[in-house]
C-alpha cells in the first residue's frame, strides 16, 4: 500500500495565522477503525456537543439554522466562561479523497481588555488503514487570549483535548449502535 507523505493542513486567514496572534492551540490524534464521516456526525450537530465534551454549553442558533452547523450559520454558546458569538467561516463536509473541515470565526464582545477574537478550526482526514485523523487549532487574539497563552497548564490544549478524545469516543458508540 502506498500511503501519502503529506497531510492537510487547516487553511488560516492571513489575521490568524498561527505564532502571529496572542494565543494558539493545537490538539490531533489519529484513531483506528472510525471515518472522517463518523466523526462529522458528532461535531456538525450542535446538540451532541455538551454530551462529550463538559466545556460547551448553551448553543444556540441566531439564523434560524441549526443545530446541524452549515456554511455561514450564526450560533452563540459558552465556553471557558465566555459567550462567544460565532459564525462558521469553512464547512467541507466528508468527501472521499478530501479533508473534512469545518472553521468557525468567535467573538466574545468587550473592551480592549475583555475582547476576544479566534478562529477555531477543525479537520477530519481518513488515512490508510481503516484510521482518521482529527486536528482541531485554535488561534486567539485580545487580552484574555494573552492570559490563557501564559497559563500552565495550557486550559484551550487540555480543553481541546477532552473535546477531540470525546469525539472519538462519541464516534465510535454511535458506530457500535449501528
């Protein structure tokens, strides 16, 4: 079997780029025996989000869409204490041979000192071997951002690991339902 050298990356507008802004996370694992498409199931609806992963609340759609995230959609929810506002900014659902993606801009409105800005980006890739690949990153800027940077432990690394492991996990008991 051949197996490709090179992977997808996440696709940042020029404002974002990550080691330019005043915060960024990155969390991946590779599993076995799940799809790109398995693990789209969990993040593109909203409503599943609270049920593996303890950090988002309150999701709720201003557009009238939702819960399932679309290209464009406007929803709010809480995270790490903040109501962030967002606004899905990417959104390639599964297609063979292609990473997955679905990008989203937040904000959190505020003050210059309260003020918080990101993109939060993720990316679901199958591999070969019956495995996927799932990246999320996040890059933040604003003073709560720079606060979150110099905290150890790093609260958006352990975060979005709870989150991407809770994906797996959700992935593969919905797949043993089947």
């Amino acid at each position: 079997m051949t197996q490709s050298l090179t992977q997808s990356a996440i696709v940042w507008p020029q404002d974002y780029l990550p080691g330019t802004t005043d915060n960024f996370a990155s969390n991946e694992i590779i599993v076995a025996g799940l799809t790109a498409h398995d693990i789209w199931a969990q993040l593109n609806d909203t409503r599943l989000w609270p049920t593996y992963y303890s950090n988002a609340q309150d999701i709720r759609f201003h557009d009238g869409s939702g819960p399932l995230l679309s290209a464009s959609a406007r929803f709010r929810f809480t995270t790490f204490g903040f109501p962030v506002e967002a606004q899905v900014c990417e959104y390639v659902p599964p297609v063979e041979g292609q990473a997955a993606r679905i990008a989203w801009y937040g904000w959190v409105e505020g003050d210059a000192q309260s003020r918080l800005d990101v993109i939060h980006a993720w990316l679901f890739e199958d591999l070969p071997g019956n495995r996927v690949r799932i990246l999320t990153q996040e890059s933040q800027t604003g003073v709560p951002a720079q606060q979150l940077a110099s905290a150890v432990p790093n609260p958006m690394i352990n975060a979005h690991q709870e989150w991407i492991v809770g994906l797996a996990t959700a992935a593969r008991n919905a797949r043993a339902k089947e």
